[in-house]
C-alpha cells in the first residue's frame, strides 16, 4: 500500500511551517514565469545531516527526544493511562564483528502517511510551536544516520502505530528515503500488531564505541 492508495490522509498531527513566511506580503499584478527548486536529493541530504549533527551522540539524543515525545503524545492522546507506561528501549547485540542497535518506544508510530507527508519532508515540524513537545519528526530525525556512520548508510525501522487501521510495517531507510519491504529474518524483534510505537534497527559504524 502506498500513501496515494487511502481514501483518507493518516496524518495525526498539525504540519507546521517555519516562523518566517518570506514573499507572504508581496502583491503582484500578473506571474510571468514560476522557477521551481529542483533538488539533487543525496548531496543536499549529505551536507544536512552531516553539518547539523557533526557529533554521534546526537545519534542517540535525537530518537531518544522523539521517542519522549512519541509516549507523551500517546499519553495526552489516552492511548497509554499516564508516562510510567511508556516504554523506551535501547538495546546492543554482537553479530559477528558488528553491533547492531534496537531502539525502541511504544508512542504514537508513524503511520504511512505521515512518512509520505512529514518524516520525509525535510525542514518540516509536528511541535514547533509547542513549549512542552519537541518535533516528533523534523529535523532530528536526520541524526540517526550518524550511528549508521552518515548518510553513505541506513537503518531499518518497524512502525506500528496507533489510531489508525493500518498495523505494524517495515522499511529501510537511505538517502534517497525509505522503502517499505518485508522483515528481514535476521531481525532481532520487530512489532506485532498489538506492539504499537517505533522500533529502529541500525548496525552501528565501527568506529563508534560501544
């Protein structure tokens, strides 16, 4: 199932543009000619993500964040009775010569739509103009690729998430963005359909330390 294919949108939360509006004023009598940005996806995400979170840790303060903000959200929403029931999970296994990462919380989940429509839209915030939330998606969102060793990797993610009709899905996350696609066999754990939340799943570059 791809976004286009619902009848109706599973975005649960408000989109929110920056503060600044720029040409918002303007008035013009006629447009001669439009000139849309066309950008070369890769290397406009390389230098995002690498520029903003030039530290590793940011790769686990960044999910982390989100996933405070994920449980909050399904606490205020009445999906769980109070934030003691949330659950955030960062688990570390040997395979072989690597290490891979579970990071996991029972929040809200990302729904298809929301992949299609916010995570995947660069520069756009859930929370923004909340004082209490963080973006549940946003700009953080790229610091996860620095524990997979930068944007040259990816990472697998598990979603299942609440309030809408749609069960738990995996994809793999590149630069050029996610791809849905079935679990792989050597998946540590993965989300079951009363499993609701985030689950990510990175081998975690070897020159990070454990």
């Amino acid at each position: 199932m791809t976004p286009d294919e619902n009848d109706e949108s599973s975005v649960r939360f408000d989109e929110e543009m920056g503060v600044h509006h720029g040409g918002n004023g303007m008035e013009a009598t006629e447009t001669k000619r439009t000139y849309d940005f066309e950008v070369e996806t890769e290397p406009v995400f390389k230098r995002l993500a690498e520029d903003i979170y030039q530290g590793q840790e940011a790769g686990i303060r960044e999910p982390l964040t989100n996933s405070i903000t994920s449980v909050i959200r399904a606490t205020n929403e009445g999906y769980l009775e109070n934030s003691d029931e949330g659950i955030i999970v960062f688990e570390l296994y040997e395979e072989g010569n690597a290490l891979r990462l579970t990071l996991r919380d029972n929040g809200v989940g990302i729904t298809r739509d929301e992949l299609d429509k916010v995570v995947t839209q660069i520069g756009k915030s859930t929370s923004r103009s909340s004082e209490n939330l963080t973006g549940k998606f946003g700009m953080g969102f790229l610091a996860t690729w620095m524990l997979a060793g930068g944007t040259d990797g990816g990472f697998g993610m598990y979603s299942n998430p609440r309030g809408v009709d749609e069960g738990p899905f995996f994809g793999f996350w590149d630069n050029s963005g996610f791809s849905e696609m079935d679990p792989p066999s050597s998946s540590v754990a993965g989300l079951s359909e009363d499993d609701y939340g985030v689950q990510f799943e990175i081998f975690v570059d070897q020159t990070i330390s454990s």
